[in-house]
C-alpha cells in the first residue's frame, strides 16, 4: 500500500480564537493565517520583536510535563497538542499561528474552538501535493506498562486506536477506541473531546501555583463519583482526548502518516519518540529497526 496522495491545504482567510492558557493564566490570542504551499505549519510569537518562527515538527519538542511544547534558539509556543490536532483532523498543512504569549489558550480543554475558526475561515486546496508516509514495518517505544506502536496499514490512511486504564473501580475505569482518521470523523468523534483529570492531581497543581484561573467548567475534573461540576460529551470522552492528543502529537511528522497506531496509556513523551522514531525510520533504506 502506497498512500493517498492528495493536494496541499491551507486557510482562506485570518481566523482568530482568544482565551487563557490553563497553567500560565495569562490571556493569549491565536491568529490563523494562510500560507503557502510547502510551508508547513508555522507558530509565530508575534509578541517579539523581530517576531519568532518555530516550525512544527518533532524536532523542535522539548520535554515539559504534560503538555506538548516547541522551542527554537530558547523562544517556545506551549501546548500547541489541540491546535495541531484541530489542523490534522482538518487536513489543513500549510499555515501560520501568531500568538502573543507563550502558552495557546486551552478555551473548553478540546480542539472545537480551533476547529470553529478555522472552518469559519475556510479552507483552499493548493497547486502542490501533499505526500505520504507509509509505515513498512512495526516500530514500538515505550514499556510493557506504556507504550505506543506503529504498525502498517489494514487500509489506506491513519487508523488509531487507544487504550487507557484507571482501574476497575473509579469513574473513568478502562476505555477503548478505535477510528479511522478523516475530516468527518475528527469533526463528529475527536474534535470536542476535553482535557481531563482527576481531583487529588487538579488541588496538587493548584498547590505548587498552577492553573490557579481554570475552573472544572473549563475541563473535566473527575472525583469518585465523575466529573465536578461538567458533562460528559461523550460516554468515553477521556479516551477520545488521548486520541485528540495523539493525532496531535503525529502532525508533528510534518507528513500525511499512513498506517496504524495503538496507543496504550501513552503520553506526549511517547508520542512524540515515535514519530521521531518513524522520521528516522523514513529516511533509512533497508528498514532495519522494528522495535
């Protein structure tokens, strides 16, 4: 199987979302802008001066905790993870984000505020192909407790699946999803799907001063008996978030990847080794490495 390949996408006018980032507190506007083919998707810290570009891609990742961050010559845009997702699941590959903070805003804790401007905005095929990165073989990181895979495809296209496991008691307990990834599915199953976790981790994040101006009613918030204060969109919303934050963590290829991916209680970190491990594995003839 070789892949779809299809024309490259972008934005046919300015979109703007505005809000605050959920661990710096600070209000932030993001500016969607249109951009040529081949460009890719560009973060432009707009609040500097000259102002700063930092391309999206594996590379440029640095490890910060719980959430997907960019850094370029010690200049960083910060949980970029929604704002990826909402531009894969639409298949929008070619444009610029101007922010004015470090931190893009987390809005309701899903990608749908992002998804809203940008279809507000619309989007223009491009007179350039937008080629795929077929998986040829089985790549794995991780442990036995947390690990994610990547394995060929049963069908043309990216199919994920998820794992999460809470335990057998609990709100949460253990879900499963699998999809096949497509402008329609992203928008009805994976674009609305919030930000979660649990009470005891919210007040020990409060505790060493972060997230001070987020509410339960900005994301999901689990006690023993579910969430605090919210409703759940989905029956399985948490692990449609895993998914909304793996598809966003693999925009990180820069490429239409083209094969299968089971994600078992994984997180930024291991999302993004494998999409470092599949940009290595791209460029390397024989494939030698399946584990």
């Amino acid at each position: 199987m070789t892949g779809s390949v299809r024309l490259q996408q972008t934005i046919g006018s300015t979109a703007r979302v505005t809000g605050f980032g959920y661990w710096s507190g600070l209000d932030v506007q993001v500016e969607f802008r249109p951009a040529p083919a081949d460009a890719g998707i560009v973060f432009v810290r707009g609040d500097l001066e000259p102002p700063q570009r930092i391309r999206a891609c594996v590379q440029h990742r640095i490890e910060v905790p719980r959430r997907t961050t960019l850094a370029v010559g010690g200049v960083r845009v910060e949980m970029v993870e929604h704002i990826m997702a909402a531009l894969a699941g639409l298949r929008i590959d070619n444009c610029e984000v101007w922010v004015d903070q470090p931190e893009m805003p987390g809005c309701d804790g899903s990608s749908l505020p992002f998804v809203q401007a940008l279809l507000r905005a619309g989007i223009l095929s491009q007179p350039a192909i937008r080629h795929p990165q077929v998986v040829h073989h089985p790549v794995q990181v991780g442990d036995s407790a947390c690990w994610v895979e990547a394995r060929p495809p049963a069908i043309d296209g990216l199919s994920l699946q998820c794992m999460i496991d809470y335990g057998p008691t609990g709100p949460i307990g253990r879900q499963v999803l699998q999809l096949l990834i497509t402008p329609d599915t992203f928008l009805s199953e994976l674009a609305a799907a919030r930000t979660f976790l649990l009470e005891q981790e919210a007040a020990w994040l409060r505790g060493q001063g972060l997230g001070l101006r987020v509410t339960s009613r900005d994301l999901l918030v689990f006690d023993d008996q579910g969430p605090v204060d919210n409703t759940l969109r989905f029956p399985d919303e948490c692990v449609r978030h895993k998914m909304l934050d793996l598809l966003g963590d693999l925009a990180l290829a820069g490429c239409d990847l083209v094969g299968h991916v089971t994600a078992h209680c994984s997180g930024h970190r291991l999302n993004a080794a494998l999409v470092a491990a599949l940009n290595v594995q791209a460029h390397s003839f024989p494939w030698k490495r399946t584990a």
